[in-house]
C-alpha cells in the first residue's frame, strides 16, 4: 500500500455545507488500511484530528484546523441475511442517503424518514441522526470505530454507544477520541414505513393513502424537507447552511410554564409545542427563536436566518465562521430573554479560540456584543 498524499493548507469552507472558515493545515484522503499509521502519525506529532465526513454538520472557524483533516474515502456496503431482518455493513465514507435510497428500493424498513440527512454514514452514529420521527439508534446494531491516539480498533454494540437525543458517547463524553470506520444497521424486509410525525402521517394519508411503500415515504420526506431548505441543493441558497443550528431544548414542568406564561405576555396565540420525552418536555428551538423576534429571513448581514426555517443559519455569500457565531450569539441570547430557554449548538465546532465546546463559543462571543 502506498502512503496517502499529504495536502498543505487546503481550504476547509468547500468542504463543509455551510461554507465557511479557514483552512487545514494537512488534509488526507484515506481509505482504511491506511488510517492507523495516519492516527498515529498525528499523535505522535500532537497534531488535533479532524474526520470530514460530509461537512454538514460541522463549523469551522476562521482560522481554520491547526491539525490533520481526514477524509475517509471507503465506501461500499454488504448484507448479511438474518430471516425477516437483514443485516446492512456500510463502511463509514458512504453516503447516507445513497444507502437509505438502496434501502428503500430494497424494501428494507427502519431508515426510509431518515432520507434527504446530507453526510456520510461514518456521521450518522455520531450524532444519532434523526428526522420525522425516526432515529438512527432504532435500528443500529454496532459501530466499527478506530481509537484517535493509539489506532485500536474496537467494535462498540449499540448499547456502548450512549446514544440519546442527537447524541452519543463519540460526539460528547468521548468527543474526538474515535474515528468511526463502519456501521451495521438491521432492517425489516416489507416492513412498513415509520409513520410518526404528524405532518408526515397526514400527508402519507392524504396523498398515498392506505399503505404506503418505503419509497413513496422516502419522496415525501425528501419533498417536506425540500420545502424547507433541508435538503443539499446548490441552486438553493437557503440550503448554505449546517441543517438545525440548536437542538430542540428538552426542559421540566416549570420551564414550560414560564414559556406559555412569556408566550402569553408577547401577545403570542396558539399553543406553545412541546412533547414529552423519556428526559423530559422537548420545545421546539425553531418556534422560540422565531416567536423571540428572529423569524425566518431574519439578519442582514452575509449570515442569517434561512428565510424558510428560522433553526437554520445560512451563509448568504461571502459570510465567515464569525458571522454565523455572530448570528448564533444574538439568537440564543434573544430566546433567553424572551422564553429563559438555554438553546445549545447542534453542529460540531471546529478550531475556536475558546475550545471545541460550541456553547463557550457562544459564551466568548457574547462578550463581544
Ligand atoms: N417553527 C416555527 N418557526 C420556524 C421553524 C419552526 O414556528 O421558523 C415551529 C414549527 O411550526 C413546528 C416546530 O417549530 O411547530 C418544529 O419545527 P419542525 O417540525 O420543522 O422541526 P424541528 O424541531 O425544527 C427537527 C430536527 C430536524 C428534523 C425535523 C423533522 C432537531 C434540532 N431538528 O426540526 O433535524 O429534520 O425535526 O423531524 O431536532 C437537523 O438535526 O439538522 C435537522 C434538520
């Protein structure tokens, strides 16, 4: 095997979905059997590693990544058949929607409202993706992870994970420790679609009818997400942007109250959304930023508010890493103010002053206001 090509100072904003930030100061492109002696390497020079999956969850700061940048370049997928389920391997550089597209065709059931999620499979464990009432942590098996210091190669069961709400053991207690390589998922041959969330199971029933395939499904989350920039498209600009920038806020009791109690002193009508979860209510982080005074569209400077989703932040053209914290600062400010709602980063944050804790970013910036 020949060692891979090493880039210098390689520009990172192309590489992401948002478009900012500055450059790596390495960046490789690497196929498994060469990530070992890469991670090693790195550790050996205490150089930070970063993993580029589909960069659409992750913000890079202006001054870029002081360290190696990976790019995992194994794709591919295999099956192993277990009776009415099946078991799906994907190595960690594939696309995540190409292998819930495969899926669909296939008739196999359990990832079909996870459809139109830009980015790699390597990313979908990371953060337990989600959409429409389904979640990767459903039907995940194990993930295949590759350990940033020493190069050990483990095999974590769904259960060492610590998955949770866009969370996982990689992404928070052990952030940057593991390098996910492979993932095993297990799906249900003509399984039925999930059918959940509320948009989605209206609209399956008005415009599908009885029972639905994976694949009608499938087109319908691709068409919901579409109409709200949720899905890559380079024609659209209000799709420049990291998906979610916050998660949905999960609260107690008395939090809720305080925000009907804020809701109904701003004049606002209709009921506040929330649902209740296994640790606690969960608000909807789009509806406070937009009924705080930030609405879709908002902000006139190169980052603002997608104009169809204000959970969005977009780069407008020409934005940087310190724009959209800028935007990101005001906002979380702003919905505490207005609801005394704390809303935390979703995306991964990469090369900050302040540390790789997207919150203290947010904290350091604050200052600056
Ligand atoms: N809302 C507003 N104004 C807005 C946007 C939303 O009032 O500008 C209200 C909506 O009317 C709705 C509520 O907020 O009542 C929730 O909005 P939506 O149904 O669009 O879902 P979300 O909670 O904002 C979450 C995920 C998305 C996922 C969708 C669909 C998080 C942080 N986001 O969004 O995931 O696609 O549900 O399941 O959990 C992502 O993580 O990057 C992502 C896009």
């Amino acid at each position: 095997m020949n060692a891979p090509e090493i880039l210098s100072d390689v520009p990172l904003a192309p590489r992401t979905t948002l478009g900012v930030g500055g450059r790596a100061r390495r960046l490789t492109r690497a196929a498994l059997d060469g990530l070992p002696a890469l991670v090693l390497d790195a550790a050996r020079r205490g150089e930070p590693l970063l993993v580029l999956g589909g960069g659409s969850n992750l913000l890079i700061a202006d001054a870029g990544h002081c360290g190696l940048a990976i790019e995992l370049t194994a794709r591919g997928r295999t099956t192993q058949d277990e009776g009415e389920h099946v078991l799906v391997r994907a190595e960690a550089g594939h696309d995540w929607d190409d292998l819930v597209a495969w899926a669909c065709r296939e008739d196999l059931a359990g990832i079909e409202c996870l459809s139109g999620i830009p980015g790699r499979v390597g990313a979908a464990p990371m953060q337990n993706i989600g959409a429409y009432g389904q979640e990767v942590g459903e039907s995940l098996v194990s993930v295949e992870a590759l350990h940033t210091e020493t190069g050990e190669r483990r095999l974590f069961s769904v259960a060492d994970c610590e998955l949770g709400y866009r969370t996982s053991r990689f992404k928070h207690r052990e952030a940057g420790r593991w390098l996910v390589t492979a993932v095993t998922l297990r799906l249900l041959r003509h399984g039925a679609p999930a059918l959940r969330y509320a948009e989605l199971t209206r609209r399956a029933h008005d415009e599908l009818g009885g029972s639905p395939s994976l694949g009608q499904v499938r087109a319908l989350v691709l068409a919901i997400r579409r109409a709200k920039s949720m899905v890559l498209d380079p024609e659209d600009a209000d799709a420049r942007s990291a998906g979610s920038f916050f998660t949905n806020p999960v609260v107690d009791e008395a939090a809720v109250d305080a925000v009907r109690a804020a809701a109904r002193a701003r004049g606002i009508d209709g009921p506040v959304p929330a649902w209740p979860t296994a640790k606690g209510i969960k608000l909807a982080a789009g509806w406070l930023i937009d009924r705080a005074g930030y609405p879709p569209g908002w902000g006139d400077g190169p980052a603002g508010l997608s104009s169809k989703h204000a959970l969005a932040i977009v780069n407008r053209g020409g934005a940087t890493a310190r724009d959209v914290v800028g935007v990101a600062t005001r906002v979380r400010r702003g919905v505490r103010d207005a609801f005394g709602v704390h809303l935390i980063p979703e995306p991964v944050f990469v090369g900050f002053e302040a540390g790789p804790d997207p919150s203290a970013v947010l904290d350091a910036a604050e200052q600056d206001l």
